[in-house]
C-alpha cells in the first residue's frame, strides 16, 4: 500500500506541467536522434546529456526517461527500414523487420514494434515498482564491505559480457578505473595522476568521457567505414495500420516478450541481447506460420522488440535501488544522477522519494507520449532517415563539442574531449566494448571509499571482506562471473579438438 501511495505521489508530480513538458521533449528527442542510422540509446543519451546540465534535478530526470525509451523506439525505426541496428540488442528486430519492410508491410512492423514497446515498457514500469522497494529494504543492511563486494559483481559481469573477449572487455574497465583515480583523494586530500595540471583536480568529467567516446568515436568510425556500404532505405508502403489477424498473432508475443526481457534486463550480466535472441527462438518455435520466419513474420518483430524494451526497463531496477548500471546506456543515466550530485541507491529512496518517484512514474507517461506521438511522425522520422551520413556525422561532432563547452568552457575539457574520442575510434575499430570505460571511471571511485572504509572500521584487516555473508556470496559470484567465459571457451576448444 505504501508503494502505491509513493506512485500516486509520484505521479502529481509527474503530471506537473513543466515536468510534462520536459517529458515530451525528451521523447521527440530521443526518438529524433534514436532514429539516425548507427546512433543506439547510450549514444542518444551521451549525446544529449549536457542539454539537461542546467535544469533542475527532476526535470533532467524526467528529460532523460523520455530521451531512454525514445531512443530504445528509435533503434527499432532504423533495423525495420534500413536494415542497420543502432545496437545488437536491435540486431533481432531487423531479421524480420527489414523482410516486412521489402514486402510492402513496413508500416504493420513499425506500428507493432511501437505498440510491444508500449505493452512491454508499461509492463516492465509496473515491475519496477513493486521490485524497487524490496531491493531497497535489502540493499539498506548492507555495509561498506557488502558494497564493495556488489561492485566487483557490477566489474566483473559488465567487462566479462560486453564484446567478445573478457580480456579486452577487463582491459577497458581498468581503462575505466584508472581514470577515476584521477583528482583530490577525498581521503588525504592529496592530488592524483593531475600531472600539474589544475583543471584535473575535480577529476574527468563523466560527461566529456561519455561524448567523447559514443558520439566523436562513433562519428570517427562511421567516417572510417563509409565506403564499405551503403543503406538502402526502404520505403513505408500501404497502410501503418495493423489488421485484425496482426494484432492476433502479436499479442502473445508482447506479453512473452515482457516475461523473457524484464527478469534478464534485471540481472547484473542480464543485458537485452539474451531476452531478444530468446524471444525470436521462442515465437520460431510456437508460431503456426513457420514458413513465414526468415520472409518478414511479425511474431519475429513483435516479441523481440517487447523483450528488449522490457529489458531496459529492467536495468533501471538495479540502477535505482543499488546504483549499479549493467548496461552502457544505464551507465550514461547514472552519469545524469552524478552531474547534480545524486547517487543511486537504497539512500537516494528515503532522502529523495519525491525525485525517484516522480522519475518512476513518468516512466509510464514518456512510454505513452511514444505511443501517441510515433505513430502519426513515422513519415517525419523515415525524412530523418534521408539526411546524407557526412552531414549527419558531422552535425553530431558539432553537437557533441558546444555541449562539452557549455557544460565547461575549458581548453583542458575540449582536449580531454578529442582524446577520448580518438580512443573511442581506436576501441570500436579493435573490438574494444566501450562500455566497461564508463562504468569503470563512475564506480571506481565508489567502490574504493566503501574498500577504503571497510579496512578503517576492521584496522586493516583484508579477512573483514570475507566475514560477512553477502559480502563473501558476491565476491564468489564475481570469481565465478570471471572465470566462467574463460572456462566455457576451454571446454569448446576442448571439444572441437576431439571432433
């Protein structure tokens, strides 16, 4: 009762109209930007998280809901039409989106991946409220040694599962790591790695890390590969609307959808990719048009898009309740939090219930505004599709620069901007996840004052962080999480050497 209660608080405040106004900014926005070929949801959100540095903490928050699940439809417009998923969690979708697409029912596909995203989300939303405040009545006993612990849960599952090598994907986080370390130590207050240089005190903004590696790495990519190919946009013929036997035979699949990506997206090492992948086997399995499934089925569409809203949903849950991002694109809203001094967690809940609340519960009013909004502008966003990509990719250099600047106007901050960049291009051409960097340099800090404060309150001794039993279950379960790729890729090896 008292959840519903925190909801409806939330949702007076939600309703505000300022607040709606930020709401439906941010999901023309995201979806504008979501749309544009190769831009996934963590780019969209790095990408304008510096439009949200002057407003108040709530409306920035509020902003950033509809700028996530904009950007999460967006993806799904750019697989159905051009083929090219602005993240492999889309990857799925456009299997059988793009075959819709060529056969003329390009429009029943965008409108059914609209409405699975408006189920799944509204769905997911409601599980996030009623899973938060239990997370959070558990997260509230845990000590400085626990939360280390969950932090090397959170290293090890987002640097082991991004890409397809744990080694690299750890190398980036300590990419990640080492740029935390960079500042004032809050303890001794002695400066770290500044190199004499002033502007280095407060440490690297999460921001200008952010920018530069999604935004200019992935213009300097995209610039690097534009001769390889060239998308071919596929235009929306007949009618956007779903007929009868459509909404039939997607229906099922919203809601299995919903079940496969909500719980997975929840997880530590969840992610979309796992739901959506399980969601097209799935609908493969059950439809009752198998001769469809490779040819453009709607099953294949329907399901998976509600698996990966779903999941996105879902990574809020360990976001909000312990702080933990366990995607990029969560990483890029816990930036949002850090930039006006919010941390996530059980503590942000009982200091700031009428900000997480309001958060949540315009969760439910951005998944609407998509629905309303993105249906009637589907031929607005297929023009955007047409913006040549030299123009595109340069606009978003542009973009990404002067909302560095004006976040903080400094030669040192601009310079940080184009290193980062070209590392961002170097990463993404060596197969480098990205994504680790960012979690890396946001958690480092935090996991080492909670080490820092557990060894002060034992005297020193190590042992403290193997006393207590959740602190010892989520340190075996990150050695797990570290060693398991490393033991499947052994056993496959091993197994190819005997066939």
């Amino acid at each position: 009762m008292d959840t519903f209660y925190a909801l409806l608080h939330g949702l007076t405040i939600a309703a505000q109209p300022l607040n709606l106004v930020y709401a439906l900014i941010g999901v023309l926005l995201g979806t504008a930007v979501g749309v544009l070929p190769g831009i996934g949801p963590a780019l969209t959100v790095a990408l304008l998280l510096p439009i949200t540095f002057k407003l108040d903490p709530a409306g920035s928050l509020i902003m950033f809901a509809g700028i996530y699940y904009g950007g999460m439809y967006g993806g799904s417009t750019t697989s159905i039409l051009i083929n090219t998923p602005g993240e492999s969690a889309s990857m799925v979708t456009a299997l059988e989106g793009n075959k819709m697409a060529k056969a003329g029912r390009g429009g029943p596909a965008l409108a059914t991946a609209a409405i699975g995203s408006f189920v799944a989300g509204t769905l997911a939303t409601l599980g996030i409220v009623f899973l938060a405040p239990w997370l959070v009545s558990v997260a509230v006993n845990f000590g400085p040694e626990d939360y280390f612990a969950l932090m090397c849960v959170a290293f090890i599952t987002v640097s082991a599962t991004f890409g397809d090598s744990p080694v690299r994907g750890l190398i980036s986080l300590f990419i990640g790591l080492a740029l935390g370390l960079m500042g004032i130590d809050k303890l001794t207050g002695q400066a770290r790695l500044t190199f004499g240089v002033p502007d280095l005190l407060d440490g690297v903004e999460v921001t200008t890390l952010a920018v530069g590696l999604f935004a200019i790495g992935e213009a300097l990519y995209v610039a690097s590969r534009r001769h390889l190919g060239e998308e071919k946009l596929e235009p929306v013929r007949g009618s956007l609307w779903m007929t009868k036997t459509d909404w039939k035979r997607s229906f099922w699949p919203w809601i299995r959808g919903t079940l496969f990506g909500f719980p997975i997206g929840a997880l530590p090492a969840g992610g979309a990719e796992i739901p959506t992948f399980l969601s097209y086997s799935t609908e493969r399995k059950l439809t009752k048009h198998p001769e469809e499934f490779g040819h453009g089925a709607i099953e294949g569409v329907a399901g998976p898009e509600a698996a990966n809203n779903a999941s996105a949903a879902g990574t809020l849950v360990p976001l909000l309740t312990l702080g933990l991002p366990t995607s990029a694109t969560a990483a890029m809203m816990l930036a949002g939090f850090q930039q006006y001094g919010l941390n996530p967690g059980p503590l942000l809940f009982a200091e700031r219930p009428d900000l997480v609340w309001g958060l949540i519960a315009s969760l439910f009013i951005a998944n609407t505004m998509l629905l309303v909004l993105n249906l009637p502008l589907v031929g607005l966003w297929v023009r955007l599709l047409a913006i040549p990509q030299p123009w595109l990719y340069a606009g978003i250099l542009v973009f990404a620069t002067m909302g560095t600047v004006a976040a903080k106007p400094s030669v040192v901050e601009l310079t940080m901007l184009v290193i980062f960049g070209v590392m961002g291009f170097l990463m993404r051409r060596f197969d480098y996840p990205v994504a680790p960097v960012v979690v890396g340099l946001i958690l480092g800090p935090v996991a080492e004052s909670q080490l820092r404060r557990a060894l002060q309150i034992s005297l020193g001794d190590p042992m403290v962080l193997l006393q207590s039993p959740m602190s010892a279950t989520l340190l075996g379960v990150a050695l797990l999480a570290l060693l398991a790729p490393f033991i499947l890729r052994g056993m496959s090896r091993f197994k190819a050497s005997e066939d």
